[in-house]
C-alpha cells in the first residue's frame, strides 16, 4: 500500500471551505502529519474568502541542501503547480516554512477545475519535499546533468535525515540509509527490506527500478559525512533510469522516493499489530479451552467418589446384615 501524496484532512478542510462561502466562519486549525510535517489552516470573520495556509518542514541536517529552509527549487516548484492563483508571504508566519494566500472570489466557479486545483493545494508537501528530486529527475529524462548539482546529493525527508543521489546522465543512484528507534522495529524493517529486494526479481516487476539492500553503506556513498552513515536497519540503493522519469511516471516516483521509509514504517507497524492480533486471538483460544477443561475435572473427581472401592472389613460388615 502506498500512501497518497495529498493530505486528506487538508483536503476535507479545502473543500468543505469552498463549499459554505456564503457562511462567514473563523477556522484556526494545527495538526501534524507523518515525518513532523506541521500544517495551519486560517480564515478570518473579516475576511472569509481569504485562506492562510502554513506548513513548517523538519529542521534540515547541514548535508541537506535548503534556502530558508526550504528545499533547493521549492518556490519554483509552488509557481509552476499553482500559477498566479496563489500568493506566496515573505516573511512567512512565524515558526513556519512556508506561507500561502488563497483568496477563492478569485478561483474558476467551475466545480471540477476548484476541486482539482484544492487537490493540488492538499499535496503542497509533495511539491514543496520533492522540488530537488524533480529538478535531478527531469535532467536524468533529457540525459543531462543539472550544472548546480554536487556529485553527492543529500535530500532531507525525515527530521535530521537525508537519503542520498549520486545524479549521472544515464542513470540516478538513490541510497536510503535506514534508521529506526525500537529495537523490535528495526528487526521487522530489515527482514521486511530483505523480502522487499527479492520480491523485485519477480517477472512481473521487471520495468521497475533495480533494488538492493545491504548492511554497510554502498560505494556510491563514499565521501558522505560519517554520522549520516549510521543505519541499523542496513541500506537500501535504487537505480533510475530515464524510463522511469518519463512523462506522467516522473511524480509517482518522485512520491514513492521521498516517502520510501514512511512506506516501510507504516508496513513494520501494521506488522506488529498483526502479531499482536494473532498472539491475543492465541491467548484468547487457550484461556477458553481451560475455561472448558474446568467442568470437566470437577465431573471427573464425582465420579471417583461415586466408585470407592470398599474395605475387606466393609465387605463382612454387609455380609452379616
């Protein structure tokens, strides 16, 4: 299962929004999403056709490229998604990333155009976290390189995580170092990317990105920073080819890639509740056959009762009478 690359609870807000203009309602709405990716969501009495919509991003590590702490081409990627439709606040609201101005007395009354246009507002984390992939992605489609591109990439996806890119003009290296907190998770991730690489070699996945996993770090992250080559849970390498990057294929990759180790941690978990299921399904069928056992055991020692064995002095005793 992979996730989706729009926020649903945004979504729902946007659209619920847009739908009771002609109602004047204050929202002031903060959450969180998987990875510490903060949203905020703000309309006023005074100005209800006006939407604030702030995102705060983790903290980049110092190997990670970022400009105000934005990821390297985010702005451009935000012009070229939502055109002149938007507006984007400098400085943004404080403790955030990013800011954006929706003003919906400007949009399209078209229904399906507004509905798509607030889809790709609900993705903004997908435009904004995956604007340095699509810049190394469209290069590898038209078999260049992207002149302001170190040989190594360090790409932020986690708080004070990066995965790393060794761009080429025929093919991109992408290297996820795989870390995780619990001592049962990171077992279950490593068995899981085991089977995860074997399960490429399958006929049927024959056009997909060549996989491989490992416990040391590749030879293609030779000259990264040592403390971000520590991953307990070992390293896996995808290989991408201009294929892969052609046409419509070019976001679904750029998703799948920047959300790779939620993909796997969100499979770890529900492999842990699957264990716990079956171990409580187990525990529940033993304590009901004990349950089940006791009757019995007590009908068993009524019936020992019920046959005892009489005495030779019990026997002469009956006799005489």
């Amino acid at each position: 299962m992979m996730l989706q690359s729009h926020s649903r609870f945004l979504l729902q807000t946007l659209l619920t929004r847009a739908q009771n203009l002609d109602k004047a309602v204050e929202l002031d709405y903060q959450w969180i999403e998987f990875d510490d990716v903060r949203y905020h969501v703000q309309v006023t009495m005074k100005n209800p056709n006006l939407l604030l919509l702030s995102v705060s991003l983790p903290n980049p590590p110092p190997e990670a490229m970022s400009f105000d702490g934005l990821p390297l081409g985010a702005i451009e990627a935000i012009k070229t998604t939502y055109g002149t439709g938007f507006q984007i606040l400098d400085p943004p609201r404080d403790g955030f990333s990013l800011t954006l101005k929706l003003n919906f007395s400007k949009v399209r009354p078209d229904e399906a155009f507004r509905n798509s246009l607030l889809t790709k507002l609900a993705s903004i984390r997908e435009v904004v976290m995956g604007a340095p992939l699509k810049i190394i992605f469209k290069h590898l489609a038209s078999r260049t390189l992207a002149p302001e591109l170190d040989r190594l990439v360090a790409i932020m996806h986690r708080p004070n995580e990066t995965f790393f890119l060794v761009p080429q003009a025929d093919k991109v290296t992408v290297a996820f170092p795989m870390r995780f907190k619990d001592s049962v998770d990171t077992i279950l991730a490593t068995s899981f990317l085991k089977e995860f690489v074997e399960a490429r070699r399958a006929a049927a996945l024959n056009s997909a990105p060549s996989c491989s996993w490992s416990p040391t770090a590749p030879q293609e992250l030779e000259g990264a920073p040592k403390e971000t080559l520590s991953a307990n849970a070992g390293f896996v390498t995808f290989v991408i080819f201009p294929r892969h990057v052609e046409g419509q294929k070019l976001d679904r990759t750029v998703w799948n890639l920047s959300t790779f180790h939620a993909y796997v941690s969100y499979h770890v978990k529900c492999t842990e509740g699957f264990m716990h299921t079956r171990m409580r399904r187990r525990v529940e069928s033993m304590i009901q056959a004990l349950d089940q056992a006791k009757p019995l055991e007590k009908t068993r020692s009524m019936n020992n009762k019920s046959f005892k064995r009489l005495g030779l002095n019990d026997v002469n005793h009956t006799n005489s009478k």
